[in-house]
C-alpha cells in the first residue's frame, strides 16, 4: 500500500484548532462506548441464547468435566459454538484495539480519519446522529470555571 501525500497546510491548520482536537477526542471516546456497547448487546443477545442452547452440558460439565466433553458439546451444538466464538472474537478485537491506542496513541491516519468526521459533523450541523455528543457540548472545563469565581 502506498501513502497519499498529506496536505501540510491542512495537517497544521487542524492542529492549531484546539475546539477542533477536543472535538476528535469526543468522537473517539463515542467510537469507544459504542464499541462496547456493541459487544455488551452482542453478550446479551447472541451469548445468552448460546449458553441458554448448552444449559444441558453445563450441567454436565459442573458433575464431570472433560476436555473431550467441551469438545464433543461443540461439534454437536455449531450454532451455539459460533455464537460463543462470534461473542469472545468481537470482544477479544476491541480489547486488542483498545490496548494498542493505549499503549501506542492512536495511529495518524485514524486520527486524520477523526478529523475529517468531525468537520462533516460539523458541516452537517445538528441533524447529525451524533452532533450532539461530538459538537454540542460546551467546554467542561469553562463550565465547571464560570461558577468558580461567584463564591467571593
């Protein structure tokens, strides 16, 4: 895969806007909740009947476990098995995500990507989903300031 070359004056003019970093910042943490929210409704939904399909061999499981017994319940019950996998992959995936933006920050074309989501946010104005959660919100910090100084 080859690069596209980036636009020097756009990449400046982004991060000298700080209203526009709070802004990608917001998006990310949606992007994240969202991701775990998707995974938790995946839990409930598909995880739960899966486990509901293989009640019966988790109570045999409890009286005699084996390995070959987890093995055998798998190939017999397929859709429960792939309804586990499917839960446990797309829970593993975000927790690898998450874990690499924590240790490594999040990666310049994802950030850049961010950026211009935040600008067609922008541009669309308040009819967007998430304009509310990205654009909406006034500073924390100036609104927990503003009251600061009534006391005296």
């Amino acid at each position: 895969m080859s690069e596209r070359p980036e636009d020097p004056s756009a990449n400046a003019a982004q991060t000298l806007d700080p209203r526009l970093q709070e802004e990608v910042l917001r998006l990310f943490q949606v992007t994240v909740y969202a991701r775990w929210l998707f995974v938790g409704g995946l839990w409930l939904t598909v995880g739960s009947l899966s486990l509901w399909n293989l009640r019966h061999a988790i109570r045999l499981w409890l009286d005699y476990f084996t390995w070959s017994a987890v093995r055998y319940t798998f190939v017999f019950n397929r859709f429960a098995a792939a309804g586990l996998g499917l839960c446990l992959g797309m829970t593993l995936a975000v927790l690898v995500w998450q874990s690499r933006v924590i240790l490594w920050g999040l990666p310049a074309y994802e950030q850049q990507r961010l950026s211009q989501q935040v600008i067609r946010i922008r541009v669309q104005g308040e009819t967007h989903p998430l304009w509310k959660w990205v654009c909406g919100k006034q500073k924390v910090s100036q609104a927990m300031g503003q009251g600061q100084n009534n006391h005296h």
